[in-house]
C-alpha cells in the first residue's frame, strides 16, 4: 500500500500495489471520512477500472451510503455530474495518463471539491491501515445514472460557431470521445485512435509528452484542419495545435480561452505562475483582472472559489470553468477555442502568434540531494530581484523571470525561465541550473 496515496489523488499498479480488497477498504474509508450519504462514481476504459468500481461501491454501501454508477466517463464529466445531483461526493476511477498496468482514484467533496494530500488523502490512508470506520447497520443501494445527455446539452449551450471548422482529435484510445461526443455534431472532425483501448496501441495519452503530438500534428497540415485537440487518458486535460502543426503552448492556450471569455465582459481570471508574463498582459488588456496562482488543482480550484473567478488555466494543460462547478471541462475549452476562431476571422496559428512574444525555458527537471540549501543559495543569489513565494520561489527582473518549486512527490526541483530575448533565457537557465545541480 506504500506510496499509492499521493498530493492529488490514490494511484497504483494493478494488482501489486492497488486491486479489489484494498479498492473496499478505501470505499469503506472514504465514507467514514466525507460522511458521504450520495456518491457518484464513474470509471475510465481500463479493463481492471469495472471491477474497482464493485469493489469500492461494495465497500461505500456497506458502510450505508447509496452510490450512483455513472458507467464510463471522461473525468471532467464526473464533476459535472458530482454538483448537478446534489451528490456528496463522487470519485473517478482512472489513472489518467499512466501506461495500461496503472489505476487510481480521484476523489472529490460536494459540488466537485477536490479532496487533496493536505485536505483528505492522508487521513483516508490512516483509516484503511487501521481498519477504523464505524461498523453500520444499513447498507446503502447501487443506481446507475448516465449523466452523457445533460453534460452534453451543457457544452452545447456555449458553442457559438458560424461554419463548420474542420478539427483533428486524437482520443488517445481512451475518455476524450465521451467528453467531445456532444459538440461533435458542430464541427468536422477527422478522429484518430477513437476506440477505446486501455492498452493505448498507439501512443501514451499525456499530451504534456510533446512526441506524443507528432501524428496530430502532421494529420492537422494533411487535411488543412482549423486546430487540432489530443486529450489525455481521462479527458482533464488537452492538449491544441494550430491550423499550421504547431504546438500551442498550454499557457498561452489560457490566454486565447481568456479572449472569448472577456469578450462577454470583464472578469477574473487565474493563470498558474509557471505561465508567460503573456497571458496577465493578454487578460488585462481585455479587461480581465488576472490573479496568478499556485500549482495543482486542489490550490487552484479553492483560489477560484476564493476570487469568484469564471475560469483558469495550468501550464499542465488543465482548463477550469466556473460552470463546471470550478472544475475542468476540456470539452468546454474546445469550444470558447472555436468560438475565438469564428469570432475573430483569425486563424488558430493568426491568435498566438501576437502572443509568442517572449522565450521560455519550458520546465525542467533536476534530482536533488537536500532542496533547502539549494533555495537558500537562490534568495541570495538573486537578492536584487523582485521575489515571492506563492510556490516555492519566483524572482522577477525588468526582462526576464524564474520560478524554482519542489514537486509535491519526489526529491526533485523545477525551474522554468522566461525572457524577452532568447540569449538572456538560454544564459540565466544556465546559470540556474548550474546552482542547482551543484
């Protein structure tokens, strides 16, 4: 069990590390937890996710709470229906990128608050290692519940196209056909690895994986399509390519969904601090007020709620609306993208181009021996800068910037780099990374 209760969610190997007796106890500790009376869980293609779900449904009805069976769903579909039953809570059984051997559990409060490391997880893992839930006497019911026509009629409402762009869409093998299957009536899509299979054949469903985009890339020149979409495993996140093959960095992506949203009028936007100086600019010149915010869903979901804000991006790809119950809705992004296309007479790679303005490192990984040491040389070391600490620490010059975080899982350091001229990136990333990695 050591090591599948992670920051964000409960994930690991099928059987080794995750299968049906501890799928119970976590079902049964998730109960005694929330107090849940109404959960909704829904699962991925995986060929191990049904029997999870009879495992885990067995153990919540046993500690008398009545669950919802949702079937197959992408994960942004489960939220949805989480807030529009007036469940207690809902759960979605998938490993989202992760190769075929993995599967998890992402787990939510009520109106799709996410339960986190810090807000849930841990004390999930104490009471399935010391067995303590209450015993019941009543035992809950099983329902099923196809949520697919109302998430459907819910996307629908938003699509304000004029013409029928032409968009290619790698479904990865996986949840992206049931989280596009209502707006594709709008568009004409050439599909690429649309049935489903937890084996992924084809390529790993992780868009952040830019190889991974080599095929929709060259499919979207082949056919002169308007964008092309590729979701991950579960559908939370997507990543866009433009109507040339180019990649769109996901941070900038944030500033075009921006565009459509202010369009409608002025609102608060989040953009994680790992984003281009692009994108606030991007906001506040259309009328938004940006507030930049930590990394993660579970920080950024609660500092959308915080700030009332409509909608937000992540570097990750991950896209939050407001009307998803402040969760992600990668359907949701698809559309305001197609919408900006219309309403502007521009083309996709026409939109970012005013935005590629500035040279950014991307984020880079290093092994760490001690992360302290190493953030204390890098206060001192760029003292003269305007710093923060919002997520580990950002440093702020008149044309370039840093940020150096901890990730959440391993002994790891990220930094990214971002300047207004190339050579001043390539030589502060290097100077970074040099201080870094010792």
């Amino acid at each position: 069990m050591a090591g599948i209760f992670k920051a964000y969610d409960i994930r690991g190997i099928y059987p080794e590390q995750l299968n049906e007796e501890l799928a119970e106890k976590i079902g049964r500790a998730y109960i005694e937890f929330t107090g849940a009376k109404k959960v909704v869980i829904g699962r991925d293609m995986r060929p191990h996710s049904k029997p999870l779900f009879d495992a885990m449904a067995k153990g919540m009805t046993e500690q008398g709470a009545d669950v919802v069976d949702l079937g197959m769903c992408s994960t942004p579909m489960s939220y949805f229906a989480n807030g529009t039953l007036g469940a207690d809570g809902s759960v979605i059984i998938t490993a989202s990128h992760n190769s075929a051997e993995w599967n998890g559990f992402k787990m939510c409060k009520a109106q799709a608050v996410p339960i986190s490391g810090a807000t849930g997880i841990m004390d999930i893992e104490r009471i399935v290692e010391e067995e303590s839930w209450t015993p019941c006497d009543t035992t809950g019911s099983i329902s099923t519940y196809d949520i697919a026509p109302e998430y459907n009629e819910f996307l629908k409402k938003h699509v304000k196209v004029d013409r029928k762009l032409k968009v290619v869409v790698d479904y990865a093998n996986s949840m992206g056909s049931f989280e596009s299957a209502g707006i594709e009536e709008f568009f004409e899509i050439i599909p690429m690895y649309k049935e489903l299979d937890g084996t992924f054949p084809n390529h790993e469903a992780n868009p952040l994986k830019l190889d991974t985009l080599d095929a929709i890339r060259a499919k979207v020149k082949e056919v002169g399509a308007d964008f092309g979409a590729a979701f991950d495993g579960d559908a939370d996140r997507c990543g866009f390519i433009d109507n040339e093959g180019q990649i769109i960095p996901m941070d900038l992506f944030t500033a075009l969904i921006a565009q459509d949203i202010l369009s409608e009028g002025p609102a608060t936007i989040l953009y994680d601090l790992r984003s281009s100086w692009a994108v606030k600019e991007c906001i506040e010149n259309n009328g938004g007020k940006a507030i930049m915010s930590r990394v993660g869903h579970a920080f950024i979901k609660a500092q959308m709620r915080e700030y009332d804000a409509v909608f937000a991006g992540e570097l990750s790809g991950h896209y939050y609306f407001k009307e998803n119950f402040t969760a992600e809705s990668q359907g949701l992004a698809f559309v305001k993208f197609a919408n900006l296309i219309c309403k502007s007479g521009k083309t996709a790679c026409e939109l970012v181009a005013p935005l590629r303005k500035y040279f950014s490192s991307g984020e880079i990984n290093s092994k760490v021996g001690s992360v302290a040491p190493i953030l204390d040389a890098i206060r001192s070391s760029y003292a003269d800068g305007k710093q923060f600490e919002l997520d580990g620490i950002s440093v702020e010059y008149n044309d370039w910037w840093f940020n150096v975080r901890s990730s959440n899982t391993e002994p790891l350091l990220r930094l990214i780099v971002e300047a207004k001229n190339e050579k001043l990136m390539e030589a502060k990333r290097g100077e970074l990374l040099s201080l870094i990695r010792g």
